[in-house]
C-alpha cells in the first residue's frame, strides 16, 4: 500500500459502489488517469455463498457498528442513540454486492415534484435542475453496459425508452404466479420489476443457473450484476483506473483558492496518506459523502466544505420498506424461490402517479416476495417462542408471501444528516447522525397503499393477511439520497446541474446526495445514470477546460448540448 | 455460582458437554440447554433446539463474535438463577418444564427484540426483571440462529432445523427437473455450506 504522497492524478474517486463505479468506468475508458478509493475490501464471486448467518446476522459486508456506528433520532428533542441505520456494505462495489437489484426506471413525474404539487406544507419539494428526457439516454447506457432483465411492453404506463431491455425477465416463482393471478382478477397491471441481472449470456457473462440467493447475499454465480464484476474489471481493463481498497478516506482537502486538492486517507497498515487529484469526486452514498464534506469543515469553510447555503444534509430522504403478509393453507414459495430472488417476483406501478382522491400525493412501486430465510424470514404476530412458535415455523415457513413497497419519502428541510456531537468512530472522528421524520403524507400513503396490498393478498387466497404499520424510518431499504440537493442557486442548494459543487468548483457528489427529491421506486438505476451523465461531462467539456451551465428555462434545457 | 442447588438436576441432555465448550462452564450450558429446550421444545418430532446443538451455537458465538455480549449472558444466568431459587425454590434447569415455561414467559416482552448493542454497564444497576428481559431477548435470538444456521456454526447438528421447515440449505442450482412445477421440492437432498463448497458450483478456473 502506498505511503505519503503518491503523484497527483486527473480524478479520485472516494468509493466504488453503484455510482463511483460508474464513475471509474466512464472516465478511465475516456482516457482520464483515475485513482478509485474504498474503505472496503475487494471480494469476488469465489468469496460468496447463501451463509445467512454471515450475511445477514454477522456483519461480513457491512461496517460493524462496534467500530463505525451511526446514530438516530425523530427530532431535535430527542438525543440521537446508537443505531445501525442503512449501513451499505463497505466492500468494492458497495450496495451493488449484495443487494435485491430490483432496477425500475423512474418517471418522469418524479423530477418536477414541485411543478405538480406547489408548496406542500411541511415539505420542502423541489424540481430537478434536468428532466427524465435529458436522463433517458444515460438510464438506457446504464441498462445496456450493466445488463438488465425487464419485459417490455408490459408496465402499461412505462415513459419513452429508446431501446428494449437488454435481457427477457426470468419466470415467475410460485408466489409471484400468485400475485399475477390476483392482480388480473383485480384489474392491476402487474408485471416482472426489471431487474439487475442477465438471464442469457451477456457481454460476455453467462449466467450458469436461474438461481442464486439475492437480497442481502453476495452471489457466488456472476449472474446478478453489481460494480464489482462490470465495471470496475473493465476500467482496470483500460490501464487508467488504480484501485485502492481498505483505504478509509477522512476528508477532503482544499488549497487556498478554494480547489480541491485531493483527498486524506489511512491506508491498510493505518498509514496517513494524502492523493492529489485535479478533480475529486465522492461517490461514498448519500449519508458518508455528506459527513466527508462536513469532516472537511476548515476555517475558511467552519460548516463544512460546499456548505455556504447551509443546505448540507438537510432533506435527507430515506425510503421505508413496509409490507403485509399473507398466511395460505396451500405452499406459496418452493425452496427455489429463496434462490430465484427472493425480494422479487412480479410487481406494480400502477398506484405510483398521485391520485389525490386517496387523500396523499405520489405513490411507489409494489412489489411480490417471499417472507426471507430460515433465521430471519418475516410474518409479523407469529410466535416467537415455544410449542406455538415451533409449530408457526413448521407450518408458515413456506406458506406466507408478502407485497412489500418502497415508501416514498417527501422532502424535508428538518430531516437531516449531520455530524453527532458526541459520537465517534473507532478513529475518532464524529459519526453520522440522522435525523427523521416521515411527513405525513407518507404515513397516509403507507396505510392506503398496504391496505392495498393487503386486498391483493386477499384475492390470492391467502386466510389471513396482516400489515406492518410504518412509524418510524429504520433506513431498511438502504436507499440514501437528497444530503446535497442539486439546483441553480447556489443559495439554495449544494451542487449544481452537473454534480458539481457551487462553492468548490473541481469537485463533484455524484451519488445519491445531490436528488432534490426521492422517487417513488428504488433509486440506484437513476443514480448510476445521474453519475454516467456527470461523469461524461466531467470528461468532455470540465477535463478539457470547457465548463458550461445550464440554462435554468425548461425549454432552452432541453436543447442544451451533449448531455 | 453460588446458587446451584445440586439436588435438583434433570438428565443430562443430548445437546450438552458432546462438543466441550469454550465458554460456559458446566452450569452455565446446563442452564442455557433448558432455557433453549424451552424456546424450541423436542417434542414432538425431535426436532428441537437439544438435537441441533444450540447450546454449541451459543458458545462459539459468544466466546468469538458476540464477544461484548459475554457480560450478559454471565450475569443473566446467575440472576436467571437466583430468581428462580427466590421464587420456586430450585434454579433454572431444576424445575419442571411448566414452571420454567412460566418463569419465561415473565420476562417474555412479545417481540423479538434485537440483541445488538449491548449496553454492559448498566447491568448492575438496572433492577432484577429488566436485565432478565433483554437477557431472554438474546438468547431467544441466539436460539433461533443456532436453530437454523448452517451446521459450520455449531448448530443444526444432522439439518434438524432445516428439517423442520422444509429447506434444502443455501443451495446454487437445482437440476431442470427440480426446477420443473409440480416437483416435490421436499425430496431434494439439504446439503450444507462445506458440502457445497466441494462441489463444483464453487470451483472458479
Ligand atoms: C440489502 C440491500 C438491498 C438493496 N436492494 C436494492 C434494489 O433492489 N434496488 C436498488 O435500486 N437499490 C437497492 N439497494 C440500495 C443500493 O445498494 C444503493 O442505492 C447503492 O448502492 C448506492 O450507491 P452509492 O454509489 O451511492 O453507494 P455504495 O454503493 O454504498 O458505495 C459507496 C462505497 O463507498 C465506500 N465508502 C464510504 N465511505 C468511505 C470513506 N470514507 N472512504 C472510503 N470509502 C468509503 C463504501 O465502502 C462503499 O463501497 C439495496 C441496498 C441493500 C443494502
């Protein structure tokens, strides 16, 4: 591991999961000299298996809270307590190793939240500074280099893509046959979510079985796609990406014009080592990136760096996940199906646009799955002990199915991420402390949408169907967005249209951080696009000296160049 | 331990002392090997936490990876004890399984309460009934891991957990004929993580 100052590079990149993954990609294959950093390690498919204790109960992937916790409360009267919120795995490809890979498009409602609903009282909504139209091509480059699995045609509603998806669907499980049975007895338009995966060989990739644990697990087959079996190979492919991983980065650092100079981190060996970059970008998720910039805080910046507006980590925005379950007297799931993606198996959008007779605003995707494995499989109000229990995991195990969605989460000023006065890593630096609410549309669209749900499990068959009520956010989706919201006025927000720091003007947040506002489905695909279309303008126009802004009119964006 | 009373001893059980242990003593597996039999009872198939070994399970996880969590599995066990000698007489293990199903459901709080972050240093000071609570809450977790984890753990000894509930173990691929509707997937032979990791699923050349 290399100690001091190695030579300055054009890029560093902190992290390389979804986004900084996509960064490495995009920028070593333009022929920019790219230095990626991880805290994590680097592990590959032969490191995988369907370990449930590993994965899901030990903390194999992800930070172990006893040396990087984090901390949670609802609001400023509460003292936030130690918490394991949406802790994404710290590995080389990040929350890509081990995740559902549920991969929706978004809609193009979702970048004018503001422009549909006005001033919502208690929110604090905003436009994207570009629309789904200048997105498409960058969803579909992602879709294409990636490999995803979708049918198309099949969601009636679907916005414009200009290409199919590269892969067919796989087949429904027994439980998603289930719910596609139910759906078209209610007249909902139910179909496959598309998915991160490929199910015929694919740029090279061939998936060997139409099985493999997905959720939570890291898979042993290479049939599911994440970072670190596309695209980080490829940008080490081009010779101009240098991979650091088990590097924890600890702030960014600025010369005296206000450039940011490159980044400080602890190598392997706990070793202080400083990389000089022309331009730096963080990629670490929505709620790390955010606490390196305010870990960044100098005299010149006392509230962290890019934060003249003061709009850093505030309208943090965190999907729930919150379902109902169905009990049936008839086996709903075959043990192949904790294989064959167990989180899903049909789902839905067709609640996903507002419909203010249901008294709230927006909507989400529904989804089909099984209720989890053996340890930690879901079906609230069993037993949990005794002859009761035994019976329940003898009897439910493979005869309960739930319908589960990604709550959306409206914008709030007061929700936020910043850093716990109290609380440090085992390094000694202050960890993130969030701070939550869910609006209360949100609460009225949970409960609408699970009784929903619950009547779709209903037409399944199932005897008996309970919901989860959702109180409050435990961060269970991992999904992290809005900690640096983007837009035209550096007043108002952190980042401008390009990713690109109003305050520091060579260094970039093209993760999650810069989303004015959440969608109403799982947000990694756009993310990846979002870091694709910064990361070309990066290399296009910034790299060779030929920065320009957006004009903010709708119109004369639509027209504007390149991206 | 003060409190063990030796007069009140049940049977040795089939999970206990067949592996040694790393660290519990005698007494403490002893009790934990009733508390857990409690939490999944034998009968009446035989498939209970005794058969898969969940008092193994316990002891490697807590004198390895749950380390921060030895404070309260000591001194729970001794309060648990000294409870139960406070109000029927015997400790723990001692008692009739009923008044042990009793004595559980006291401090039996309905939910499974997760056993992260243990918080060492108020046990001394918080009062009898709350420590034995969360305590109860760990165990009752540990046991359901122990229960259903992959036998490399210590548990599930012979997949009498997975037998229980019908699954095959963290397989990667079934044949096209496993795969077909209709199939009868409770024939398909459980297979554990070292049987897997010969086979050939886990060979990458
Ligand atoms: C169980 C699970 C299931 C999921 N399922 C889905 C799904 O189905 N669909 C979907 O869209 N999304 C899903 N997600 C969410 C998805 O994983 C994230 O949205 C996505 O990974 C975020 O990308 P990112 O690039 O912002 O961050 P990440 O992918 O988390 O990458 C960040 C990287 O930065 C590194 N890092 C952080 N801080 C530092 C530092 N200080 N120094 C050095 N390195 C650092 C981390 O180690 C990590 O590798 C799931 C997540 C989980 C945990």
């Amino acid at each position: 591991m290399g100690s001091g100052t190695p030579s300055p590079v054009d890029v560093v990149i902190v992290g390389t999961g979804a986004t900084g993954g996509t960064a490495a990609k995009v920028l070593s294959e333009r022929g920019l000299n790219v230095v990626g950093i991880d805290r994590g390690p680097y592990l590959t498919p032969k490191d995988f298996s369907g370990d449930e204790i590993k994965y899901v109960n030990r903390n194999f992937l992800v930070p172990d809270v006893l040396l990087n916790p984090r901390t949670y409360r609802q609001d400023e009267s509460e003292t936030a307590e130690l918490s394991a919120f949406s802790l994404l795995p710290q590995v080389v490809g990040g929350g890509t190793v081990h995740w559902a890979g549920w991969f929706p498009r978004p809609k193009p409602s979702d970048f004018i939240q503001h422009s549909l609903h006005g001033d919502v009282p208690g929110a604090s909504l905003a436009d994207w500074p570009y629309s789904y139209e200048d997105l498409e091509p960058f969803l579909t480059k992602v879709e294409w280099a990636f490999g995803c699995a979708g049918l198309d045609g099949a969601d009636r509603n679907a916005p414009y893509r200009s290409r199919p998806y590269p892969n067919p669907p796989m087949p429904p499980t027994k439980f998603g046959r289930a719910f596609y049975r139910a759906c078209q007895k209610l007249d909902i338009n139910a179909h496959p979510i598309p998915q991160a995966l490929v199910t015929q060989p694919f740029r090279g990739r061939k998936p060997k079985h139409l099985t493999g644990f997905w959720n939570l697990y890291g898979d042993p087959s290479g049939m599911r796609s994440g970072t670190a079996t596309t695209f980080i190979p490829e940008a080490l492919a081009t010779g101009n990406y240098e991979l650091r991983t088990d590097c924890y980065v600890q702030r960014i650092v600025v010369d005296r014009h206000g450039n940011a100079e490159g980044v400080i981190y602890l190598d392997a060996d706990g070793e202080e080592v400083e990389q000089k970059a022309s331009i730096v970008i963080l990629a670490a998720g929505a709620i790390e990136s955010a606490r390196l910039l305010l870990l960044s805080a100098t005299e010149r910046h006392p509230d962290g760096l890019a934060n003249s507006s003061g709009m850093l980590g505030k309208n943090a925005t965190f999907h729930e996940y919150v379902y109902a379950t169905g009990l049936f007297d008839r086996e709903v799931c075959e043990p192949f199906d904790g294989y064959a993606g167990h989180y899903l198996s049909g789902g839905s959008m067709q609640f996903y646009e507002t419909d203010e007779r249901r008294g709230h605003i927006c909507g989400s995707i529904i989804g089909a799955s099984q209720v989890g494995h053996p340890i930690n499989w879901m079906l609230p109000g069993r037993p949990v002990w005794g002859e009761a229990a035994k019976r329940a995991d003898r009897d439910y195990f493979r005869h309960s199915m739930k319908i589960g969605m990604c709550l959306h989460d409206l914008a709030v000023e007061s929700n936020r991420v910043d850093l716990d006065p109290t609380v440090k890593d085992a390094w000694g630096m202050p960890v993130a402390r969030i701070t939550h609410r869910s609006h209360s549309n949100d609460l009225a669209l949970a409960k609408w949408q699970l009784a929903k749900n619950a009547e779709i499990l209903d037409a399944a068959g199932a005897k008996q169907v309970t919901s989860v009520s959702h109180q409050r956010c435990t961060g269970n989706t991992f999904h992290q967005h809005g900690t640096a919201r983007m837009g035209f006025d550096p007043s108002k927000t952190v980042l401008n249209e390009w990713c690109e720091a109003h305050d520091v003007p060579n260094l970039y947040v093209i993760d999650g951080s810069g989303f004015p506002t959440a969608l109403g489905v799982n947000p990694t695909l756009t993310m990846m696009a979002h870091a694709w279309r910064a990361c070309e303008f990066i290399a296009d126009y910034h790299a060779k000296g030929r920065k320009f802004r957006l004009d903010r009119r709708p119109a004369a964006r639509n027209n504007a160049g390149g991206a | 331990m003060t409190n063990h009373s030796p007069g009140s001893a049940s049977p040795p059980a089939a999970g206990v002392n067949l592996d040694g242990f790393m660290f519990f003593n005698a007494t403490e597996a002893r009790t934990l090997d009733a508390m857990t039999a409690r939490i999944v009872p034998s009968e009446p198939d035989g498939l209970g936490a005794r058969e898969a070994g969940v008092v193994t399970y316990l002891d490697h996880a807590v004198a390895g990876y749950f380390r921060e969590l030895q404070s309260i599995y000591r001194v729970g066990l001794q309060r648990l004890d000294s409870y139960c000698l406070a109000k029927a007489g015997a400790v723990f293990a001692g008692l009739s399984v009923s008044r042990q199903d009793e004595i559980l459901r006291e401090f039996d709080t309905g939910i499974g309460v997760s056993a992260a972050g243990a918080d060492t240093e108020r046990l001394e000071a918080d009062s009898v009934e709350p420590i034995l609570t969360r305590f109860f809450a760990i165990v009752r977790e540990h046991t359901i891991q122990g229960m259903f984890c992959d036998p490399i753990y210590g548990g599930n000894r012979d997949f009498v957990g997975w037998k229980l509930i019908g699954f095959p173990g963290a397989q990667w691929e079934y044949t096209e004929e496993q795969m077909r509707p209709g199939f009868d997937a409770t024939t398909i032979p459980i297979l554990s993580l070292a049987d897997l990791q010969r086979s050939r699923v886990f060979r990458h050349d």
